[in-house]
C-alpha cells in the first residue's frame, strides 16, 4: 500500500510540475515572458503561487525550464528531418525551411528562444539548444560531403555556420512586436533556404 501511494504522490507532483510549465509556456505564447508572472502562472495551473515557488524558485529558473523543454521539442522535429532517408540536400533544405518557418509561426516563443534579453541561467539553455542544433546539422552535411552533394569541407564548421546564420537572421526578424502579429515571411523562409543550401553546395566552389 505505500509503494502504491508514493507512485500516486509522484504522479501528483509530477501533474502540477507539468501544469505549471505548460501554463507558462502558453503565457509567453501569448504575451512574451514579460507577461508571465509567477501570480497568473499559478491561476492558470490552478496552484497557489507558493507552489510554484516550491518547484521553482524564481521566475529565471521557471523560463529556463520551459527553454529547455521547448528548444529540445525544436530539436526533436529538425531530428526527426534529418534521420530520414531523403538526400542530403533536400533534407537541409526541409530543416532550414521549417526551423525558419516554425520559428516565424511560433514567434512569440521563438523570442524567448532566440531573442529576448535573458540571465546567465536562460542563456545557459540557449546556448545548449545552438550546439545540439549544429550536431543535427553537421550530421546533414558530412553525408552530403561523402556523397559528392556537397564541396568537401568541416561538418561542424559548416554547420555551425549555418545554425548562427539563422539565429542571427531571425534575431532581426523576431526583435520588433509586429513581427509576432504579422504573417510569417515567406521570402526569408526562401532566402535561408537558398543561403545555407549555397553555403556548402558542392556545384558552387571553384
């Protein structure tokens, strides 16, 4: 009987831990993180606001997690497109074209992500999310260095490359507020596309 009522206390806890984060998350979805505060977390969650605290002790270590969470769900997707069987280059094409698409759609987030003034423990998850980001990338291009798709160059160089070329490009795009109440841009999801594919394309070296 206690094993069973430890297993159920764990679920409790673990339930308002994701109730808490997942309120957050749609807070900064919203609004931005400035929009989050610790009191409509709680309400949302349907916790008192002690609990949050319990679980998280400050605001910074709350949008580190939803970071650290978010960012890896990020990851999981351009994964997912670079572990299939497509050539190469169409799937370099496919991860610039939905990271820049997803991050435009998901833009409010994404500034969290990518652009919002953050402490050193945010910044810590930003910094993780880039590097697991070029891995996946490099992946891409050392195949396509091995099957002539692409100049022969290094992987990693290249993709981290590419992966600050995007951040940087969607820096600007994501920084004003209009950017999240306007229409993704298309013509930048094509111009990445066209910029990263150029960038290791073996058709383009001399």
């Amino acid at each position: 009987m206690a094993y069973r009522k430890t297993d159920r206390v764990r679920e409790q806890l673990e339930d308002k831990r994701l109730r808490i984060l997942s309120a957050t998350r749609h807070l900064v979805m919203e609004g931005g993180s400035l929009d989050a505060p610790i009191v409509e977390v709680a309400r949302r969650a349907s916790v008192a606001t002690g609990t949050v605290y319990r679980y998280f002790p400050s605001k910074t270590d709350l949008l580190t997690e939803v970071v650290r969470l978010a960012s890896q769900h990020e990851l999981d997707v351009i994964a997912g497109i670079a572990q299939s069987d497509a050539r190469a280059r169409d799937r370099l094409d496919t991860a610039v074209s939905t990271f820049v698409d997803r991050a435009l759609r998901g833009a409010r987030l994404a500034r969290l992500l990518i652009v919002e003034p953050i402490d050193v423990g945010i910044s810590g998850a930003r910094r993780h999310y880039r590097r697991a980001l070029a891995l996946v990338i490099a992946r891409i291009v050392a195949d396509g260095v091995e099957t002539g798709e692409f100049a022969q160059q290094n992987p990693a160089a290249a993709a981290a490359a590419i992966v600050g070329a995007l951040m940087e490009s969607l820096n600007d795009a994501l920084a004003t507020e209009s950017a999240v109440t306007e229409e993704p841009s298309v013509d930048l999801v094509d111009e990445m596309r066209a910029f990263c594919l150029r960038a290791v394309d073996a058709s383009k070296t001399h």
